[in-house]
C-alpha cells in the first residue's frame, strides 16, 4: 500500500520538475488566462481553488516541507543529546578513576585514624615511609612494626604559649623535656649496640628506643618556633637504618602515636606511665608473634598524688595518678641492691608506694642493680629467658615481659657491673638467657656517658 507521504514526496518532485522546464507559449496567445480570483457570477466572495498536481490530487508540499525540518530538528536534538551525554559520562568515568587513585594511595593508614595520620613531613620533619620500602624491612610485620615507618601524631593545639625552665618547656601544666639530637648521635648509638650485640653470640638480641612526651604532647608549631626541639622520630629511624641485621629493632613509635590522647606519659614526670609501657609491650610482642598480655585480665590499682622529676624545676604542673597492674599468674621477684644484699617479693609491684615524689618507685622498687622475675604464666615459654638492659625508663616496661618469659632479668646498665662483679656475656652464658633487650630512653640513647655507661657491662 502506498502511503500518504510517498504519494506527498511524488507529487513534490512532480512539481518541482514542472518549475524547471522552460516556459512555452500558449497555443492560443489571444484568450486570456483564467484568473482563479475572478469573482464567481453569483456575485459571493472568490474562492482560490485548490492547486492540483499531476495526478489530480492536491499538492501538500508546504506541509511536507515542515516534517521534513521538524525531523531535521529532532535528529539535531537527538545528536546533541547524545553528544552531551557521551560527554558527561567520560567526565564522571574520570572523576572516578581518579578518586580510586587517591583512595589507593592514603589506604597505608589502615584503620589508623582514630589519633593519627600517616607523617606527612609536618611533625618533626619525619618523612613517609613507602610500603614497599617497609615490606623491604621485614615482610612478615605490619606496616606500623616496621623500623622504616613512622607517622605523626595528631596532637591537640589550643593555640596558646608555655613558658621555658631550663629544658623543661611548661604547656598546659605539662612538662616537656626537649631533645636535641642529631643523625651523628643516632649512628653513634646504632654502633654501640650493634658491638655489645656481637658480644652476645647465639643470643637473640632486641633494640627498643623509648621517645619522650614531647614527641607526643607538644604541637609543632612551638616545637619549631621559640624553642627548638628536635624530631625524635628521625633520630630512631636513623638509629635502625644503622643497625646489624644481627639486631632486631623495636618500633614503638606508632603504637604510641595511636594512643597519644591517652594517659601514656605523666604530666610533673619525664617518664612515661604504665600504660604507655604496655603498649610499647604489646609492640615487642606483636613483632615476635607473641601472644600479648591482656589488661581487661588483670587488677588495676592507683596511686593518686605522683608529683614527678619536674616539680622541683617548673611550676603550676598537674600532679599525677599512677597506675599499674596486678596480673592473673604469680610471679616471684629477688631483688639485688647496691652492695648485694637481696630479697624476694611476691610481685613486681611495690604497693606500699604513696603520694610524693618516689611513686613511679611502684614499678620493681626503683632503681636496682638486677631485678629477677620468675613466671607462673600459661604463656611463658619454658627455658626462655630474657634480659633487658635499662634505665629507669625500664621500670614499668619489665613486669609486662612475664607473660611470656620463663625469667625476665632487669639489668641497670648504671650499677650492674659494681655490683654483680661479672660482665654482662658471662652473666648471660651462666643463667642461660636466650634473648636480650636493649631498652632506652631517648635522652640516654643519645647521651655518650649513658653509653659509655652500657658498654662497660660487657668489659
């Protein structure tokens, strides 16, 4: 069947072949040509008759001629449509791949954004480490272990001034004992350590350098604006980077920084507090696969009152809380003090301790030459044994250890050998000490007498 806009396209053509052709004269030139306006003989208004083509029918080309443009227009329409769109959806595909890529790259801080971001060079000029580089370390250690990877605290600024006493810089009623160390410092202790470890054949030996609060507590911007205190993160970082690979580094450094808005370091003390020694535990034991000693298992006590080592320098400072642990095993700990007289307690923990100034003194008594610690804990590994040598930044890390040593024997580097009368190698082979930790302060780490200190256990 033909349809109406066939036959409408036919009689289009027609008549624009008609239009074409050259004009003939009239066969009859004298009559004149009929003049469709004429007024009809009955005298009523002229009626213009339909101009029909060739086939008789009349000719709708003024109406073809408009679906003709109207199909143009929608065509144009459609085109632009789809040009727009294309163009939209390369512009999100984009948006897209770009933001997986921005994703991909912040994804090495983990679950870590509850206190913390990755360093950024912003803290202390530490710089990012890369996960391959921290892979290249040690691949069986999460990225936070690694000795290559350090982040940046997040650290609260309300934007006020403290005041400087000596090297103790007052914010907030808390004291912030500064560091001035140097990459010199860092290498010359890495070279320490890496000679007394030689010392200690077929013994595994640890290295774990303890940062101080300023590192945590301190914004940036007063550490690097009227007083000057140096990036400890890059000291330790540069101290591992130098070590042997017959020494395996202890990086505490993030678990502190995960847990900086905590109570892990007092506020009238330069040490930190039992709960930051524990979460430098559970890196130790976390790099060793270890199962860590849980403190929802143990007692926790306090001692309120604890006015520490900067009292006597700055004023206004908060006073303190101690806290500590009893844990869910016996322990039997013999002291040796000055001189060599010794004696046994039931636990690590002096709970006679009071308020004043020798609270943190709850942590194995103090100060000792050697503090012995035998377990009664499921976890600790038969015939390990192990030695941390230390100073008083030891105290309230050692008790933790006895969730998974046999024995854990505190050395203080400062009165040992005055007082045990043998090196520390002979000490070690005669009460067959498997593992060895060398834990210290960052202040003593970088202080050659502390070293000098140290190294004389082992002559």
């Amino acid at each position: 069947m033909v349809s109406r806009e066939d036959l409408d396209n036919f009689d289009d053509s027609i008549d624009r072949r008609r239009r074409q052709a050259p004009s003939q004269p009239h066969r009859n030139s004298a009559r004149p040509q009929r003049n469709d306006s004429y007024p009809p003989r009955n005298g009523s208004q002229p009626q213009r008759r339909p101009n029909n083509g060739a086939s008789g029918r009349p000719v709708y080309r003024n109406a073809s001629a408009r679906r003709r443009r109207e199909a143009q227009r929608k065509r144009r329409l459609r085109n632009r449509a789809i040009i727009v769109g294309t163009g939209v959806a390369i512009l999100v595909l984009i948006i897209v791949l770009f933001s997986l890529m921005i994703r991909g790259c912040s994804s090495g801080s983990g679950d870590k954004d509850k206190v913390s971001t990755d360093t950024i060079a912003q803290q202390g000029g530490t710089s990012t480490a890369t996960k391959d580089e921290a892979a290249n370390s040690n691949s069986s250690l999460s990225q936070d272990l690694q000795p290559t990877y350090f982040k940046t605290p997040v650290i609260k600024d309300d934007n006020t001034n403290g005041e400087l006493y000596y090297s103790i810089y007052v914010w907030n009623k808390t004291g912030y004992e500064l560091f001035g160390g140097d990459d010199e410092h860092s290498k010359t202790y890495a070279n320490t350590i890496n000679t007394l470890a030689g010392k200690l054949p077929g013994i595994k030996v640890y290295d774990m350098i303890i940062p101080n609060h300023t590192e945590y507590g301190l914004p940036e911007r007063l550490k690097s604006g009227d007083i000057v205190s140096t990036s400890q993160a890059d000291s330790i970082k540069t101290a591992y980077a130098a070590m042997d690979k017959n020494v395996t580094p202890i990086n505490i450094y993030n678990y502190l920084a995960d847990h900086n808005e905590e109570y892990i370091y007092f506020k009238s003390d330069h040490h930190w507090t039992g709960l930051g020694a524990y979460y430098a535990y559970k890196a130790f034991a976390d790099t060793n696969n270890m199962p860590a000693l849980k403190l929802e298992d143990c007692t926790e006590k306090t001692i309120d009152g604890f006015t520490g080592s900067f009292t006597n320098s700055a004023p206004s400072l908060d006073s303190d809380t101690v806290h500590y642990w009893e844990f869910p095993y016996g322990t039997e700990m013999t002291l040796t003090y000055d001189g060599g007289a010794t004696e046994t307690y039931d636990s690590p923990y002096y709970s006679g301790a009071t308020e004043g100034s020798l609270t943190y003194g709850v942590f194995i008594f103090g100060d000792n030459p050697l503090t012995v610690i035998k377990s009664k804990s499921e976890n600790a590994e038969k015939g390990k044994k192990l030695v941390i040598v230390k100073e008083s930044y030891g105290n309230a890390l050692a008790p933790y250890f006895t969730n998974n040593y046999e024995e854990v024997h505190v050395v203080d580097f400062r009165y040992f050998s005055s007082t045990v009368g043998k090196t520390l190698p002979a000490y070690c082979v005669e009460n067959g000490i498997t593992d060895v930790l060398f834990a210290n302060g960052v202040m003593s780490a970088n202080t050659q007498l502390q070293l000098d200190s140290m190294t004389g256990m082992f002559n």
